[in-house]
C-alpha cells in the first residue's frame, strides 16, 4: 500500500477505537477547547492514548502518580480520574501559563483536590522531591521536552520502588528514533536504549497512532 494509503488508514482505525472506546466528554473537550483558545500548543496526548493512561493507572491500582510536562492538563485528567480517594497526581510544568490553564480545566472537571500542578523546570523540581523524600510514586509519566528524557529517567528511578510503571510518550516520534543521524531524536534514542538495557528494568516500546507514528516507552521496575 502507498505511504499516503497507509497513513489514511492509521487515521481511520485510530477514529474506529476512539468511537468505540471514548465516548463524548464534556470535560474533556471544554480543557482542549480552552487549551487552544489561550494559545497552547496543542500537542496534549490523543483521545485513545489518555484513555490509555488513564487504563495504566487503574491496572495498577495507582495511588500516587507523577507526571513531568502538564500542558493544558489533559493527559492530566485521565490520571486523576483514575485514582481512588484520597490518591494524589502531582503533575510538573514549565510555563506558569500552561499550568494556569492546566489547573482551571481540573477544577472543572471537579478533580482540583486530588491534583497538584507545580511550576518550575522539572529537573529542579524533581530534585527537590528526591530531596525531601516525595517518593515512591505508582506511576510516573515522562511527557516534557525530550532532550530531557534521560535526566528524567535517573530522577524517575530514584522516586520509585520495585513495581512502579514508568511511561513515556513521543517515544517513536515518527520513526525519527530509528535514523541514527537524526540529532533531534538522539535524546529519545538515548532513552529507549536506557530502558531497555537496564536490569532493574522491564519494559517495551509500544507504537501509537497520532498525526504521524508515535509511540509510548512503558517500563516496570523490577522486582529487587
Ligand atoms: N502531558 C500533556 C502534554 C505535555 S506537552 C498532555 O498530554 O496533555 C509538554 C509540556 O512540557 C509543555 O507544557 C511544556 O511547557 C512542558 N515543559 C517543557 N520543558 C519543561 C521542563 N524543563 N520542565 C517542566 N516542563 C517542561
Ligand atoms: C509533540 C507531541 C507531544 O505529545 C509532545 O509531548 C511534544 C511534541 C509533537 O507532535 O510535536
Ligand atoms: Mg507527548
């Protein structure tokens, strides 16, 4: 099949899952909405990968979840949707706008009481949490700049346990990943190959249908 046909296609079973599996949501629509009217970029995770998340999280019975690169909260939403009472999201931002937005689209979705977003680079703020023993988290999502994936890995590592779920999106980047020359995925590269060689590790590297092929890096800490 042509490369056009075959993108066509991607696009088409991507829309037959989400009609299937997402129903309408006005919570969610009304946080894209307002995302996009205050200017952010929209490149919040799709409708089938925050379900996605939002699935991770119930399978493993999550009760604290970090995730680093907020946005517009949307991936966000799934998370805390997924946590039982009294369970926590702490989510990491760089842009106080971005995480303006990101916390009034969780006050209307009624989940500002289990979520909190912080402002700062997130190499700063994890370190900070290590500092003062914020660990260990159930699941943590890695979803902010992507030369920054493997600094966030270490930092991740450290605010774990053995179990915990380690995700991260943009992990495929359009088959970017696989071009050795490609500069702009060296980081990404430099991530998987972390993961994937790491003992302490167990993990995959999952495609995903977006605009282009993307995919997520999942990873479970094994078991010391
Ligand atoms: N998880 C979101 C999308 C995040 S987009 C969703 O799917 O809905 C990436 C976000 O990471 C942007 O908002 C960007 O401002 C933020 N970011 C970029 N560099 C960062 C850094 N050094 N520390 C914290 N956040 C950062
Ligand atoms: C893009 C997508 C993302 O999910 C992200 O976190 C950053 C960038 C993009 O498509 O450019
Ligand atoms: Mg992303």
């Amino acid at each position: 099949m042509s490369t056009d046909g075959t993108t066509k296609l991607l696009g088409e079973i991507d829309a037959y899952v989400e009609e299937l599996f997402v129903p309408p949501d006005e919570a969610l629509e009304a946080a894209l909405r307002d995302s996009r009217q205050a200017g952010l970029p929209e490149i919040n995770v799709s409708a089938n990968e925050g379900r996605l998340l939002q699935l991770f999280a119930e399978l493993v019975g999550a009760r604290r979840i970090l995730e680093i690169g907020t946005l517009g909260g949307y991936s966000a939403i799934h998370f805390a949707r997924a946590l039982p009472d009294g369970g926590t999201l702490i989510s990491l931002e760089l842009e106080e706008r971005h995480a303006e937005v990101a916390r009034a689209n969780l006050e209307r979705a009624g989940l500002k009481e289990r979520v909190e977003v912080r402002v700062g680079d997130a190499r700063e703020l994890l370190a900070a949490m290590v500092e003062n023993g914020e660990g260990p988290f159930d699941l943590i999502f890695i979803d902010a700049d992507k030369e920054g994936y493997p600094e966030y890995l270490e930092w991740s590592l450290r605010l774990s346990r053995p179990g915990t779920l380690l995700l991260a999106d943009n992990t495929v980047r359009g088959g970017a990943v696989l071009d050795p020359q490609d500069g702009s995925a060296q980081a990404t590269r430099e991530f998987n190959e972390r993961v994937a060689h790491d003992p302490g590790l167990s993990g995959i590297v999952l495609p995903l249908i977006r605009e282009r092929i993307d995919g997520i890096t999942i990873a479970r800490v094994r078991d010391a």
